[in-house]
C-alpha cells in the first residue's frame, strides 16, 4: 500500500504540537498565534474535562494550562497527566494570575515543568515554550516498567521499581515500601520542592494516623540508606520552610 500523504501533511506530522488549556478566548487565541509562528500545531480548549479527553488520546509535545479552567482546575489536570499514559511525561507550562511563590510550589508539586504568571510577554512565553521543547521526555532516555513508571538513574542511584531494586555505587540497598516510594517520588522529580503535606498525601495515601513529623522520620531514615554522610546529605535536600528535594543533577549549585 503506497503512503499517500502530501508534502504538507508530513509537514505537520514533523511539527511538535501543542495543547493550549485556557478558558479566556483571547489569551488561548493569543498563545495559539504566537507559538503558531514558532511552527508548532496548536490546538485549543477552555475547558479541564474537554483537555483531558484530548491527552488520553492524543499524544502532544508541550501543554500550556492555566490554572483556573472550569470542569477540572488545571492543578487537579497537571495531576492526572503525571498518572496517566499517553502524556505522563509530557512538558508542562502552567499559566496564572496567581504571583504567591507558594501558589508556584504547589503548581510545580502537581507535575508542571514551568511557571508563567498574568500578564506575561509574549517573547517570554514562546522562549519558555522553546526551553521545555528542547529537554528529552523521560519516555525516550529510560525503559519503564509494566506500571508505566521509570527506571531511573540519578547520583550513581539506580532505582528499578519493576524489581523493586535500588542500587547505590554498587552497593544494593533494602527499603521499606514507603522508603523506596519517598525515594522513588523525588528521584523522578529532581529540583522539584515537596512540601511535608504533600508528601504525606503521595506516600501514606490519607492514612489518618501520621503526622509531618512521620515524613521527617522517613527521610532520615532513607538517607541513612543511601547518603554518604547522613548527617550532610547530598542528594535528598531540606528546603527550609518548605520541605524536601532531590537535588537536580543538571545544578552546578546543588
């Protein structure tokens, strides 16, 4: 069977696409237009229910979501693309009127990549949008397992959760289920700061019984698993004020 498509429709087929989440017309319009410019296939929805149809069926290469969408707020959107298949490592781009660095924190927490506040300039915008194209998906360096999670390999950690196997140097390390999931959680999230609260809720799971303080004793007790020196832990960082992060191996600061 010959291939019967046109110059034009391998074209865009060879274009990255994007999907625009905006309940404001002009502002949807307005990104759909300029990243339109940049070459990119932009398609646009203004509603949270109507988004998540299109990424359970169509794979794109960049989400622009604004927070506040009506059906599912972009929070709870950001989430269920982080769990999800077709788009679990998709770039994200989250957009608010919102300024609080704590708003940012929990956006970020969600699963966004990036943060642009209201009003934004437009060349701020497609530089950001160019910056998250150019990282490599997760889904083209590292196998996953049959759960559709990563093998990751960080700071000499290799942590294969199929094998529930963990690795440091070249020594193999025991952990407790909510060790390996603590660990597991922030490896895949490097740089990205979870609060105590938010910890609690990915790895007890609304189990009434914990407190915060449990999550301070769990990352004691993972460092002494798998830190050089517990005491100045290098790789699973406190963020004062906030709460923990795997340090990005990307940071010449950190």
């Amino acid at each position: 069977m010959t291939n019967s498509w046109s110059a034009d429709e391998k074209t865009m087929a060879n274009r990255p696409s994007v999907l625009i989440v905006e309940d404001e017309p002009n502002i949807r319009e307005l990104v759909s237009l300029h990243l339109g410019l940049e070459g990119y296939v932009c398609e646009g929805v203004g509603d949270g229910r109507a988004a998540l149809a299109r990424i359970e069926a169509h794979r794109f290469d960049l989400l622009v979501l604004d927070l506040m969408i009506p059906g599912i707020d972009g929070l709870a959107l950001c989430r269920a693309v982080r769990n999800g298949r077709m788009n679990q490592d998709v770039p994200i781009l989250m957009l608010t009127a919102r300024r609080d660095e704590a708003d940012k924190v929990v956006g970020l927490e969600s699963g966004a990549d990036d943060y642009l506040t209201k009003p934004f300039g437009v060349r701020e915008l497609v530089a950001r949008s160019r910056a998250l194209l150019r990282r490599p998906r997760a889904s083209a360096l590292q196998p996953r397992d049959e759960d559709g999670r990563h093998a990751i390999t960080v700071h000499s950690i290799n942590i294969d959760p199929a094998r529930r196997r963990v690795v440091v140097g070249d020594r193999e390390v025991e952990l407790t289920d909510q060790e390996f999931r603590l660990l597991h959680l922030l490896a895949s999230n490097t740089g990205i700061v979870f609060s105590r609260e938010a910890l609690l809720a990915r790895i007890w799971r609304g189990d009434t019984f914990v407190t915060v303080r449990s999550v301070d004793t769990l990352v004691k007790r993972l460092r002494r698993r798998i830190e050089p020196d517990p005491a100045h832990p290098r790789h699973l960082l406190t963020v004062w004020g906030v709460g923990y992060k795997f340090a990005d191996p990307r940071s010449p600061s950190e």
